[in-house]
C-alpha cells in the first residue's frame, strides 16, 4: 500500500490544522504503515531530573499513530483516537529528542490499529511501548 502523504506533506498539515503543537513534533519518515516522529524536547516537555515526562510521551506516540494513519489515508483530520495504552518501560536518556516509530497493524474502512515504540535519541531499548485505535471518519 503506498501512502498518500509524505514527511513535508504531513509536517505542512500539522502546522496547518495543529499550530499549537505541531512546532514540538517532526515527521521524519514515512513508509508504507509505518511513520518516524521526532519530539524536539523543550524543557516543558521534562519532568524533575530532565527527562521527558509521561504526558510528553503519550503525546508523541499518539501523533505518530495519527501520522502514520494520514500517511496512509490522506488528510482526514477529523480521524480521532479511540483507544490508547502505553507502557513505560524505561527512563528516558536526560535532555535528548524521543522518537516513535509507529506502525499500522490494521487499517480498515473505519477502525485503525497501531502501536508505537518510543526511544531516546541515540538509545537501542525503547523507554515505552503504546498500542491505539484510531477511529476513521465516514468517507
């Protein structure tokens, strides 16, 4: 399956329909089901000992799941999580960028099914894991 936007594409679309976040995210990559995105951490995205906090990382491995999703369907922006999990497995490496690579297991006529894993800049082991849902408008 191709996908219908690509890294500028979707970064233009963030910018445009989520200005108050989209300046914290990067696309980076996108590939047929799956997208890379980067947080550039700011220190409003750290907690006490200067990692990145939880919500900072929900955050991202939910817009990763929503990337990954436009990537594939094009730009339906009224496409809303249904369901999340994360799992944080390990603490975040102090002051770096985390990065998502999520994936689409599933991408049907009205449901989508993903996961994310989330790593510090630099490290091998992911910090946390999340598996979502996403709900996909009526064409």
């Amino acid at each position: 399956m191709t996908p219908q936007m690509d890294c500028n594409a979707l970064n233009a679309f963030m910018m445009a329909e989520f200005p108050q976040v989209a300046s914290d995210f990067q696309v980076e990559r996108v590939a047929s089901m799956e997208a890379d995105v980067r947080l550039l951490a700011h220190e409003k995205h750290l907690r006490p000992g200067g990692t990145v906090s939880g919500p900072a990382m929900f955050a991202l491995a939910d817009l990763a799941m929503y990337a990954v999703l436009l990537a594939m369907i094009g730009p339906k922006g009224l496409s809303v999580t249904t369901s999340c999990s994360i799992d944080f497995m390990r603490k975040p490496a102090a002051g770096r960028d985390m990065i998502a690579r999520a994936r689409l297991l599933k991408l049907g006529r009205v449901l989508a099914v993903g996961d994310a894993l989330l790593f510090s800049e630099g490290e091998d082991q992911p910090a946390a894991r999340a598996s979502l849902t996403y709900s996909i408008p009526p064409r």
